[in-house]
C-alpha cells in the first residue's frame, strides 16, 4: 500500500541516487508550502527507512532522518495550516508545512509515520474527499460540495424549476396563459396602427367601432390571463419553496453531528427561512416576469423587423452592450450578494444565542454590548447592502437614458421616412408603442436579474445543504438488528473530531450484556466522546465497534439508536407538556405507561403539585422546572423508551445531597437488566459498577472494580486521592 502523488522528473531524480537497492517509498506528498510558510511546492518522502522532505525551488528544506531514531510524530496548528513534526531523543524537528487544503493527505501521512514508529502494520488511506475546486482552485465550502464561483446559473436555475415538474399540470396551464397574455400584449399597437392607417385615413367609423371592440376584447383576456398566472404563480411559488423548505429542514435533521458541529445555528436558520424567501420571490415576481418579457420580445423584435428592418436595426444597436453588462454585473454582484449572506449569518447567529442566552447577558449587566454588537452587524449589513443597490441602481439609471436614446432614433429615422412616405404614421406609432414595450421589459430585466442573482445564491447555499451526505438511515445494505442482547466491543478503536489531533487512540474495551460500566478520567480523556461513538454520534477513523458482534456501522442506523438510552448532565427538554416530553421517546405510550415511567423516575409526585399535572406546559429548555426535577423527566424519558443500552452522561452532577438520592433511587430501577455506560465526575457515584474504565489522555490506562483500582494505587487512585482532597478544602471553606 502506498500513499503517493505523482512524482515530478525533478524528484525523482533527486531520490534516485539517495535510495538503498531495496529503500520501499511507502509515502509521497506534495506540499503547498515550503520551509519558511511561502506558497511553494515541496516534498514529504518516507521510506520504510527514513523520512525525508524535498524542495523543488533550492531554498534549503531538503532533509532526511532515519525511522530507527524517531520517537513521536506530531501535528502543529498553524494559521492557514499545519507543520508535521517528528521527534528523536535529543530534538523536535519541523518536517513540513503545509495548508488546509492538504490537510487530509497530511493527517494521515502522520499517521503512516506513527504506525512505522510502533513497529505496526502499514495501513493508510489513499482515497480523500475533495476539498478544492478542480476548475479554479478555490477551497468548496463543504467537502465533495459544489464551488459558488464555478456553479452555473443555469444549472441552478434547473434545479429550482425541476421541483415543478411535481406540479406539471398548473405550471402547463401558466406557460399557456404565458403565450395567451403575450399575444394580447403583441396585438394593441398592430390595432392602433390598423386605425390609423385604416379608419382614420377612410374616416370609416364601422371599421373603427369594430377595431375598438377588438381591443377591449384584448384587455379582457389581458386581465383574466393576469389574474390567472398571478394566482398559480403564487401557489407554484408558495408551494414549491414549501417544498423545498421541508426538503432542507429535513435534511438538517439528518446530517450529522459531525456536520452541525461545523455549522452556526444562525446559518442554517439563515438557510430554511432567509434563502428560501428569496427563491420564492424569484419564482413569485421573477420567473413569471422573465418568461412573460422574453416571449413578448421575441415577437415585438419579429413585428419590428417585418415592419421596417432598417430601423429595427438602428435601435437594436445597443442591446449587446446591454447584455454584456447586466453579465459582467452579474458576476461581480453574486461575490457581493455571497458576502451579504455571511453578515447574514453572523446576524442570525448573534440574536440567537443572545436571546437564548439573555440569562447572562443580565447577569453580566452586558445588555448594552449586545446591542452595540447588534448595531456594529446592522450598520456593516446596511453598508453591503447599499452598495449592491447602488450598482442596480446605476444600471438601470444608464438603461433609461438609452431608452430615451431609442426614442430619438425613432422620431428622427422614422419621422424622417414618414415625411419621405416610406413608412406610414401608423406604422411609426407602431414602432414607438413596440420600442416602449422593448425597452422597457429590457430595462427591468436588469431587476429581474437581481432577483436572480440573490435566488442563484441562496439556492447554492440550499443545495449545498440537500447535497450533503446524510446519516445512514435509508442504507439499503443496512443490517436490521430489531433484537439486541447489549454486548459491546471496542476493538482496537482510534478517533479525533480533528483525524490530526485523535482524541482515543487503541481502545480495546469488551462490555458484557447487562454489565454496568464506569468511564472515568480527567476532563478531555475522551469518556464523552466513548459513548458518541456508541451512539454512532461519528463514525471511528480506525478500528471498529462492534454490537453483539455486528460492526455498528453495518447495523441500521434506526435500530441501532433505538436499542440505546440516553441520560444526559444537561437535560434536553422541548416546549410542549410534560406528558409529550416524557413520551418523545415512544409517543405511542398511553397515559398510564408515562405514569408509570414518572413513579419509577421519582418525578410522578412533583408532576401532579403543577397546576396543570402531566399537561402543564414547559417553557424553552424546560423553563418551569428546577434542574433535579428535569433530570427526573429526563431519566421518566428514558424508562419510557425502554433501551437495552443505557448512557448517563454526569446524570446526578450539579444538584443537592437530597436530589442526589432521589435521582439515584431512580437510576438504580432504570438500569436494572441493561446494558450500562456511566461518566461521572464524582467518583463516590460509580462504587456500584461491575467494572471502571479508566481513560487518560485517549488511551484505556486501568480496568477494574472500584477496589481492585484503588488497591492498585494506580491512576485511579489518585484521580480518588485529589477529589478527596478538593471535598476536605470546600468543606473548610
């Protein structure tokens, strides 16, 4: 297995007289930096012998240092990117450097070295998500997405009109309303040329009584096609941004933590209500305006012509320039308009958090900094905004001034040709009512194409989300599992949220069905992230777990989850009542089973001192309930659900000696019979675990009972011996 880029000549040449008769390149990495942090190309080279970095520019960097001497291999966070380190028994060498964008290569380059270190079997991956644009280079802005600078229009455009296809019988019925009110558009000023040219010249007043008639005709199927396509453009509109709106909403629901972990809650707000408001305003104003004006200048140019070509030609001369500069407009304003969707972002992001989080804000006294940095966000939205306003606003300042141009080319080319009686005055009324109709269509077309350039760049933002790759819920090869007996296996398991920094490394941990399982640990040891990886929260980077032998990402991911419970140290409740929150688990439950779950949880006697009992309505967060009586509604939550596996995540942390017993009798009955992971920081809590898994620093250092770990005098011990220690001080104080 190797991990290679192709070599260049200039490289290759340069190995080949350092390289031993049967040296194996096992690693060959192309930087984008050298040694000094300037953009330059450079080589990370490790044989089976040694680690050596090239450079192709002859400014030094060029070195080698044999496998046999390295003690550790180590990645350093550097702004805009990282330097991969190696270490021998006297020094830390800086090896390579390198920026974002081959991050992933380089992670697990580090790795490869790591595994050669140890003296373990080469296993690397050769095949990582792209993370640049191929066409222009510029980094996407999720992995394998699409890049906003490369992304057609069009094909935006497609995808946004490809949700009517749902809808083909009224978007059919509107394009023929299209075609109806374009011909009643096309027909007034070919009339009012006939009654110039004919009645008024015959003084024919039957022919003109019939033209007129005509012509009211005309505005009546004008005005029921407007009102037809008005009504099913707004439905269409309405409803296929409902569409797509369920659509993302749903998809946010089902990405995964790893996703929402990178993402601001603002932003994805910004998304499901911001972005889709503009896609419906483009399809509501936009869509129905652009179709109607194009159809109707395509006949307008084809009347113009078969009037007089001549000055058809005349006035035709500055549409290209017209065209070219709505395009280049276009471009430079969609940069803009991507921008005013981070301030965007940033906007929503601050109301949220300090709304939810308003508590402190008035505990800190810090109401006035909230809205100095609520003005600072709305001013430099305000002055973004302006500008792009100003473009508009410019551009169709300068399409007014060429409709007047038009104009004059009319009343003097034309006036000319009348009083030469080649052309008749009817027909010149012809053309100005035509030219009207041309240019001024032509002119809001530069609105039409604002509208489409916010849509085109909300929707990029859109599909950027439906075009992330979900959890694994409708994996069809996924094993259902609807039965569990509870076994779990770590087997040689290694995970980081970052794959250069990995929070567990090797962890090999069996847990039998129905045991009880303490993870204890300093903060950060990795016990949080144990039982994510349970959940399947994230997948591991190496190695497996695997649930009654049945690797966890074979299982149905449905299943899976259904089979596990969760107590967490902050305990989620959502608005609604009570009875909904304890019953979000299994909403089929009746009344008397979430009774019933509420007296195994303890919390049945509280619940009915509310005014209200199991229909008394909480508030955000559970507002309405002390912190024990939440986690009481929690754990009631969780014995409703039934799971064969249970996770207490600090369940009885930051609540008083007597809640503390209550929360524990209740923890007691629910774990009776199941499968049992429990974190918790005072150690005292976890004397009643068959076994204790002690982590330190990501790596399984003791496993044991209770007493056999602090016979041991090992880390356990003195992980007891400080939080003694803290208890006697706080008691003193």
């Amino acid at each position: 297995m190797q991990l290679s880029d192709p070599l260049p000549e200039k490289i290759q040449n340069k190995l080949d007289p350092v390289l031993e008769p049967n040296e194996e390149i096992r690693i060959a990495l192309e930087s984008d930096m050298d040694a000094e942090g300037r953009f330059a190309p450079s080589w990370l080279i490790v044989t089976d012998q040694r680690v050596m970095t090239l450079g192709l520019n002859g400014r030094g960097g060029d070195l080698a240092v044999p496998l046999s001497e390295l003690t550790k291999v180590e990645v350093e966070p550097l702004v805009g990117g990282s330097c991969l380190e190696v270490s021998t028994a006297e020094d830390t060498i800086p090896l390579i450097r390198y920026s974002q964008s081959r991050s992933d290569r380089f992670n697990e380059a580090h790795r490869g070295i790591e595994q050669q270190i140890e003296n373990k079997p080469f296993l690397v991956k050769t095949e990582f998500p792209r993370v640049v644009c191929e066409k222009c280079g510029r980094r996407l802005p999720t992995r394998d997405g699409l890049c906003p600078a490369c992304v057609s229009k069009w094909h935006m455009f497609g995808r946004i009109c490809s949700y009517l296809a749902e809808h083909k019988v009224k978007a059919g019925v509107m394009v023929a309303m299209f075609s109806v009110l374009s011909v009643a558009e096309l027909l007034p000023p070919k009339i009012t040329q006939l009654i110039i040219d004919d009645a008024f010249a015959t003084k024919n007043m039957e022919l003109l009584f019939w033209y007129v008639a005509f012509l009211a005709g005309l505005l009546v199927l004008r005005w029921l096609g407007e009102m037809t396509t008005g009504w099913l453009s707004a439905w269409l509109g309405a409803r296929v941004v409902a569409d797509i709106r369920g659509q993302v909403y749903r998809h946010i629901e089902y990405l995964s933590l790893g996703f929402h972990d990178k993402q601001k809650t603002g932003g994805l707000l910004s998304r499901v209500t911001y972005d889709t408001r503009n896609v419906r305003s483009f399809l509501v104003d936009g869509l129905p305006f652009l179709v109607l004006r194009w159809l109707t200048t395509i006949g307008i140019i084809a009347m113009l012509f078969y009037t007089n070509w001549v000055l058809t030609l005349y006035i035709l001369i500055p549409v290209p320039l017209i065209i070219i500069w709505g395009k280049v407009l276009y471009r430079r304003l969609r940069v803009f308009y991507t921008r005013l969707w981070r301030r965007w972002e940033g906007f929503y992001t601050h109301i949220q958090e300090s709304l939810s989080g308003i508590r402190i804000v008035k505990a800190f006294a810090q109401e006035s900094k909230e809205v100095g940095r609520f003005r600072r966000n709305a001013w430099s939205m305000f002055e973004l905004e302006y500008w792009t306003e100003k473009q508009w606003i410019t551009y169709f300042s300068t399409m007014g001034l060429l409709n007047f141009l038009g104009f004059v080319v009319v009343w003097l080319v034309g006036g000319q040709q009348v009083l030469g009686q080649e052309l008749t005055l009817g027909e010149l009324m012809l053309f100005y009512f035509y030219l009207h109709m041309f240019y001024g269509p032509l002119r809001w077309l530069g609105r039409v194409n604002s509208w489409m350039t916010r849509a085109m760049s909300a929707a990029e933002r859109i599909f950027e989300i439906i075009d992330t790759e979900p959890e694994a819920y409708e994996d069809a090869n996924a094993r259902p599992m609807p039965t569990t007996r509870g076994e779990i296996v770590f087997d040689d398991v290694t995970f980081g949220y970052d794959a250069a920094l990995p929070v567990l490394r090797d962890i090999d941990i069996h847990i039998h069905p129905g045991e009880m399982i303490g993870l204890v640990g300093k903060s950060g040891a990795g016990k949080s992230t144990t039982v994510n990886l349970i959940c399947r929260f994230y997948d591991v980077d190496y190695g497996a777990i695997r649930l009654d032998g049945v690797d966890l990402r074979d299982i149905r991911l449905e299943d899976l989850r259904g089979h596990i419970g969760v107590v967490m140290q902050e305990p989620i409740l959502f608005n609604g009542t009570i009875r909904e929150n304890i019953a979000y688990g299994k909403p089929e439950a009746t009344f008397e089973e979430i009774m019933e779950a509420a007296r195994a949880a303890n919390a049945h006697h509280f619940i009915l001192a509310k005014p209200d009992g199991y229909d008394t309505i909480l508030g955000e967060k559970g507002t309405g309930l002390s912190g024990g009586e939440k986690q009481r509604v929690s754990i009631a939550r969780a014995i409703l659900h039934d799971p064969r596996i249970l996770i207490l995540d600090e369940a009885t942390s930051s609540v008083d000696a007597q809640t503390e017993k209550q929360l524990q009798e209740a923890i007691g009955r629910l774990i009776k019979g199941r499968t049992t992971i429990a974190i918790a920081h005072r150690l005292s809590t976890l004397r009643d675990a068959d076994r204790l898994v002690v982590l330190e620093q990501g790596r399984v250092v003791e496993v044991g009972t209770h007493e056999e770990l602090v016979a041991r005098r090992g880390h356990f011990y003195h992980l007891v011996r400080l939080q003694r220690a803290t208890a006697e001080i706080m008691e003193v104080a």
